[in-house]
C-alpha cells in the first residue's frame, strides 16, 4: 500500500508541474545543458572566445582553454547537445604555439569542415600558422594547406566564408606564405593566396607596429565586406595618405575601398565616424548594419556601444539605445523576430542592471521580459542561437545567476522551450489522427503537426486496451514518417495502435514530452486478410444487424454480450466468395452496444459475412445488401 500511495502521489506530482515544464524565464539558466567542470586551462578558468552550430546541434568551441570538464583538449572542442564532450572529434593535441595560444575565430563550411584562426603555430604536432582547416571528426584537413601562413605569428582575429568556399582572413599579420599582405586577405579553398584581392597596406600601416587590424568581417549577399575594428585609415603610409575610416569600412570584392559608404573623412575631426573601438558586426536581414564596441558616439551622434547603420553607412535614427551599455559590447547575436542578443563586460544598459548579457528590442530600447538575474560574473565574448529558441554563451565568466558554469552555458530566450505536437488532423496532406486502412508496404504515410526549429520527430506506438501489449519508438528527421513492417518489433495488420508524437531540437539528444494520442488502424494487406467461409451457422452468435436486410447507405450493428466502451474493435465485411471487401477499426461508443458503419456505394447486393474481432472473440453474422 505504501508504494501504491508513493506512486499515485509521484504520478500527481508529475502531472502538476508539467504545464510549467514546457515554459522558463526568457533570460534564465537551461538545467538541461550540463558543461559540469567546464573549461579551463590547468590553472584556473579560462574563456571560450568563439562558438559555432552544427546543423545536428553540436557546438564547436575555441578559446584559450585546455581542458573541458576534465577531459584534455587543446583550445578547440565540440560538445554534445547536453553539454557533454563529443569524444568523437579526434582533435589530438589540438592546438598549439610557443607562446601563448587563442583561438580566436571559427567558420563552419556547408560539408562539415571549419576554417580556424587564431593564434598558433600548429595543430596536433602539424605546423599550421595562424589558419588551419579541419575536417569533420577534427582532425587536420590536409587539403587546405596554407604553407608557411601568416607572418608574424601574432593573431588573425576573423573569418568571412564566401559561398564559393574561398575565406577572407583578417588579422596582425605583414605576409602570408612568404608573400606580403596586410591584414586582410583572401585565401582559396585549397588555402593558397588569392592574388586577386589586394588590401593594400591594410589598416593603419606602420613599419614598426602591427595594428589596427579588424576584429570582426561581415559579407554582405553582393560579395562585400564590412570591416570593422579599432582602426582609422585603410591602404596607406599615414592618415594623410589613406583613406580615412574610423571603426568601420566596406571592401569590394578585389580589395578596393569602398568610398560610397560613410566613413568619416576628417583627420583632425575625432567624432568624424566611432569615436571608440568596433568589435562586432551583424546584417540585418534588410541589409541595415549592427556595430557594437567600446564606441559612444557616430558621427558625433551619441550611440553607447550599440549603433545600427543604413547600407550606405548612415546613422539609423529609429534605433537609439540611450545610455546604453555601461562597458564594451564584444558578440551579437539576431533573433528572427527583430530582438538583438548583446554580450560583454558592460554591467548595465540604458540604467538597467545587466550583467554580461541583454536582451534589446528592434529600436534599441532594452527588452524587460529577458531577465538574466544577476547574470555572468566576468566577460561575455560569444553568442549563438539555436533553432528551438535557446542561447549558447561563451566567455571567461565562472557563475550564470550563482550557479557555476565555467566558460558556457545555456540560457533560455524564448519563453517556451518546448512546442506539444501529434499527427495532424488536417488534410495536410493526409488526416492521419484517426487513420484506417494504412498498409505496411511503405506507401502509408504519417504525419504530425510541425513545430518550428525542430530537426528530429520520434513516434511513440502503443497498444490500445483489448489488444496485446506493445510499445515503440521511431525517430524521424521530418514530422512525416513511412510505415514498414520492421524487423524488430514490428506493427503488426489488423490492429489499432495509439501513436504519440514529440519533438527535439538537438538530433534527438533530448526530447519535448509527448502530447495528445491518436489511433491509427493497420489493414490487412489484399487477398493477406484471414478468409471466413460464408456460413448461415447459428452458432455464430454475439452481433445483430438490423435492419436485415440493409437498404441504405450504412448499417447498424448491435453488440451482445459485455464490450467494454471506447474500446476499439475490428469490422470486417466478406463476399459471398469470402474476399475482404471491407475492414476498418472502430471505437465502441459509450452505449457499448451499438455501432454504425458506413457502407461502400459500390458495393454490389447480395448476401455478406459481417465479423467482429474484439480480443480474442470473433462474433460472425449474415448480412444481406439489396438496395
């Protein structure tokens, strides 16, 4: 009895909280991603400085760390959905360098490969200066070989992957392989020197000094790239030779400077376009541009650290975040519904405690309903949004909220982390809730309603009562799934399942509860039903039609005997032959005494063998059709 009591008080439990398991905090801590020790270096914590999506739901991560929840890796990772470490991605000693390492920018290619930049000097004992390519499982793409690399070996900062697969490289550099380049740079596929793009000197040219190079690249869908770093002049010996460019500046496709684009042009006037450092840059889908820095004013125009720019470089005036961030904005990250991401060191925005993290609306105004709490304790340097409405955040912070997180975590943004779904009950394209008649040979097809950003479905199937027990799950990259007779377990004809759908937004490394059941009902395939002789056997009782004969379009079927209501039984309908020429599941209803079944015009009269299979007894009558 005591256990009895345990379980129904457990079973209430679960059922009282479970409409408030499908919503969190926009702004609060995801439990559901675990990093444990999280990232450090040996000493101490240390911090992620770039992230990137795969479209499974790993994350590969870059930074200065050498370890990850106490298994080794150097300075490069990717980690389950979950949080855990992918053991799968064989980067070996990863990265390394005579002095000190930083991973400092990851591109992910459309076939599973990711360009990497940084500072190093090789990758898993393999020399591979300042860029490295590496293939899927990480280990070295030889395939990309960038010779000597970049020269010195200070650091390239940032990555722009053009569809055709060539990379723009930013970074402090003077040469690449051996030929001489400043700061911005193409390479081809195969990791050699574009000779078609020439920066020039770069960005702020001096003999002694390497500097002003970009810290983040934005392409834009015309080939161009906006540029923006702590620089102030582009391709030249001085300021009074180059072209002046205060934080930002957009590059053709060949390297030219783009002199339509605002970009100040006043030496002598400070204000004349970012007053500060630029450190990131994002493209609104309507091709309006998003800085975000150390900066305060554009164009003399007071913009704490957040700007938005029209495409021509002008200062767009319906986006004003007022006082701003507090402290330097270093990673941006768009929502689909217009909503700005921001991450850094500032401790406020717009006089609103915010620690490392804020949430902005479309105009610049801070956005109340995202509430980190006390938020990040140190730094936030990299931001990614996944499909189901989450946040991964990288940086060199060791808490989120009070709760320890060494380097990631994962927030919630969107309000609900969890959308229910089930087969659809709307032609689209079929009804499937409900649906008789399906066969196993692969021409039947189930569907379920959509949830937005989910990648992978998985279908529950169970017995309904009265038939034998069973119970599977398939999983399904679409919300659709084909009916098979598979070898393990399979459905079997002539049964009623209750199929119950759930949704994930990680490959399936975790699940959406289970909503609303349906039934569905497996045919027997044609001339594979179990042949019944036609009999006028009286004792063959248990069901009674009436009227008999049927005139009309359905007939009505009484039940003898105890059939327990919503219990779904079987109808079968055979010729005088003894060929099937109808079957279809029924559910008793409340009465559990009579059930009404529509009748096939083509149906020609003559006398029918009307059979119902209800668990293991079969109750046979004769039926004549004359109408």
């Amino acid at each position: 009895m005591k256990n009895t009591f345990h379980a129904q008080l457990a079973a209430l439990l679960v059922a009282a909280i479970a409409p408030f398991a499908l919503r969190a905090q926009p702004g609060s801590l995801d439990p559901g991603f675990d990093p444990g020790a999280g990232f450090t270096n040996g000493l101490s914590n240390s911090l992620v400085k770039t992230l990137v999506l795969q479209p499974n739901g790993k994350i590969i991560v870059g930074g200065t760390f050498t370890a990850y929840d106490g298994t080794p890796r150097g300075h490069i990772a990717r980690l389950l959905p979950d949080g855990g470490i992918d053991s799968a991605y064989a980067s070996g000693t990863g990265f390394t360098s005579t002095s000190g390492v930083q991973v400092r920018a990851l591109a992910y290619q459309p076939d599973g490969r990711t360009i990497v930049a940084g500072s190093f000097t090789a990758y898993d004992g393999t020399g591979r200066n300042m860029i490295a390519r590496l293939k899927a499982n990480g280990t070295l793409d030889g395939s990309f070989n960038p010779g000597t690399g970049f020269s010195p070996t200070s650091a390239t900062t940032a990555l722009a992957l053009q569809p055709d697969g060539d990379v723009l490289v930013a970074g402090a550099f003077t040469s690449f392989n051996g030929i001489t380049g400043y700061d911005l740079l193409r390479l081809n596929a195969n990791g050699s020197l574009d000779p078609a793009f020439d920066s020039g000197l770069g960005f702020d040219y001096d003999p002694l000094l390497i500097r002003g190079a970009p810290e983040d690249l934005a392409l834009q869908p015309n080939g161009w790239v906006v540029a923006v770093g702590p620089f102030q002049w582009y391709d030249g010996l001085s300021p009074f030779v180059g072209t002046i460019c205060r934080g930002i500046a957009r590059i053709g496709p060949l390297g030219d400077f783009d002199a339509t684009f605002e970009h100040g042009s006043d030496w002598w006037n400070g204000t004349d376009g970012f007053n500060g450092s630029t450190r990131a840059v994002e493209l609104l889908p309507d091709g309006r541009i998003l800085v975000a820095g150390s900066f305060t004013t554009y164009g003399g125009v007071t913009r704490n650290r957040v700007a938005l720019l029209n495409d021509d470089g002008t200062l767009d005036g319906s986006f004003d975040p007022g006082a701003g961030a507090d402290g330097t904005v270093h990673c941006i990250a768009l929502q689909s519904d217009g909503r700005i991401l921001i991450g850094g060191s500032f401790t406020s925005y717009a006089g609103t405690p915010r620690n490392r993290i804020a949430r902005l609306n479309a105009d610049g105004s801070l956005d109340a309903t995202f509430d980190p709490g006390s938020g990040f304790d140190n730094t936030v340097y990299g931001l990614a949004i996944q499909p189901d409405g989450r946040l991964i955040v990288g940086g060199d912070f060791t808490t989120f909220n009070g709760t320890p997180r060494h380097g990631i975590a994962r927030l919630s943004i969107a309000g609900t982390t969890c959308a229910p779904t089930q087969l659809t009950t709307t032609p689209d394209p079929v009804v499937s809730c409900g649906a008789t008649g399906l066969l196993l040979d692969g021409g039947s097809v189930i569907w379920a309603n959509e949830v937005p950003g989910a990648v992978k479905y998985q279908f529950h199937f169970a017995n309904v009562p009265g038939e034998p027990s069973y119970s599977r799950n398939i999983a399904s990259s679409t919300r659709s799934l084909t009916l098979k007779k598979w070898a393990t377990l399979p459905l079997k004809a002539g049964r009623t399942y209750n199929v119950t759908v759930r949704a994930s937004f990680d490959g399936g490394a975790t699940y959406c509860p289970f909503d609303a059941a349906c039934t569905v009902h497996i045919a027997y395939p044609p001339g594979a039903a179990p042949r019944i002789a036609a009999t006028d056997d009286a004792s063959f009782q248990g069901i009674r039609i009436a009227p008999n004969p049927v005139s009309g379009s359905e007939m009505s079927i009484a039940l003898d005997g105890p059939v327990e209501r919503d219990r779904v039984i079987t109808l079968l309908l055979h010729d005088a032959t003894g060929r099937l020429v109808l079957e279809h599941g029924i559910v008793v209803p409340a009465n559990g005494t009579q059930v009404v079944q529509p009748l096939d015009a083509a149906l020609s009269n003559g006398p029918y063998l009307t059979t119902v299979l209800d668990r293991d007894r079969v109750h046979v009558a004769r039926m004549w059709l004359l109408r």
